[in-house]
C-alpha cells in the first residue's frame, strides 16, 4: 500500500467520523449516520477522482465504504459521551483537513499535473467532502465561517507538496500535513483570519 492511499484511508476515516457526529446532531437513525459518513469522508476524494478522470477511489476499493460504515457505526454507539459534538466536529475536521489535502496534492502531483491543479485538487479533496455535509445539514458550511481560515489552509497547505522534487514524497507529505493543521488550529484557538470585505457607500 502506497503512502498517498493510507493518506486517502486515514482521510475518509476522520472525515467520516464528522459527518457521523453531524448526523448525531440532527438525531437520525443508522441509516442517515451512514449516508452522512460516506458523503463526508468520500465526498472530496470522488470530485478529486472525477476532475483528474480517475475512477473513484471507493469504486476501485470498496474499503473506503467499509471504513465510513464502521465510522458511522462507533458515532451512532458513543456520540452520547462527548461533552460538546460540535467541538468535536471542528477538531476533527482540523485533524482531517490536513490529511485530505495532502492526498489530493499528492495524487494530482504523482500524475504529473501542472502545479496551479496540484494546488486547485488538494483544495477541491480536502474541502468539498465537508462542505456537501454542511450544506446537506443545513447548516453554514465551515469553508465559509465568517473569520475563520479555512480553504487558505488548504490552499497553502498544498503548495508544500511542489517542493516533492527536491525534499521527496514523505517530507513533501508531512510539510503539507503539518502547515495546513497549524493554520487551521491556529484559526480555531487563536482567531487568526483575512481581512473580510467591508461595504463603503458609494461615492456621490
């Protein structure tokens, strides 16, 4: 098994466990827990898979959907003895961003692409399975929590993954994993942001 596919297992997992707590918060039944696990946990590598004409992981490999099941199972047995599911599912989301987004800079890297879709895929793989489960959730998708960083995590997270020439797969992985994480958790503990738009009335 290759770096980047325990990258992709261990990504579907975190995401999935999410997802599952997102279900627990609207009180579903097991059934939903599955649906919103799969959608989280596989929902940013199948657009990854999609965009670069692959066939989509969990088709080539149906452990991807053993692994989210088991996940929606665990949640579905013990999301009862969180204190807080919320804060739960922001840190998990933070410890599965990285990862995802290093699986989906490293995927399109290895295929050769050019280094503007290397950074658009580790986005694309590392926020679209989360923000399908928000929008599905009704809820604000945290991709675009007002003072928050999110996608810039991602997206400055994957430029790591151009300096595998040089420093080799691993390092590559690990610098992309590292920096994405500590963007985003310092985003979470210690409020850091970009500037947002602010409307000026129009000049007479």
């Amino acid at each position: 098994m290759s770096f980047l596919s325990l990258l992709d297992f261990a990504a579907v997992l975190v995401f999935a466990l999410t997802g599952a707590l997102v279900a627990s918060r609207a009180q579903l039944d097991l059934i939903g827990f599955g649906f919103f696990a799969g959608l989280t946990g596989l929902g940013g590598g199948t657009v990854r898979d999609i965009l670069l004409d692959r066939t989509p992981i969990w088709i080539v490999d149906p452990t991807y959907l053993a692994i989210a099941g088991v996940a929606a199972v665990l949640v579905f047995f013990t999301a009862h003895l969180l204190e807080s599911r919320y804060n739960a599912i922001l840190w998990l989301d933070a410890l599965a961003l990285p990862v995802a987004v290093a699986a989906g800079a490293g995927v399109s890297h290895e295929l050769g692409q050019p280094w503007a879709i290397v950074l658009v895929m580790g986005v694309a793989t590392g926020c679209a399975g989360g923000l399908m489960r928000d929008v599905v959730a009704n809820e604000v998708p945290l991709v675009l929590k007002k003072g928050e960083l999110y996608v810039t995590c991602a997206f400055v997270g994957s430029s790591a993954i151009l300096l595998t020439p040089w420093i080799g797969v691993l390092a590559a992985g690990a610098a992309c994993a590292v920096l994405t994480f500590a963007l985003r958790a310092g985003s979470l503990v210690w409020g850091w942001s970009l500037p947002v738009y602010k409307p000026r009335p129009p000049r007479r």
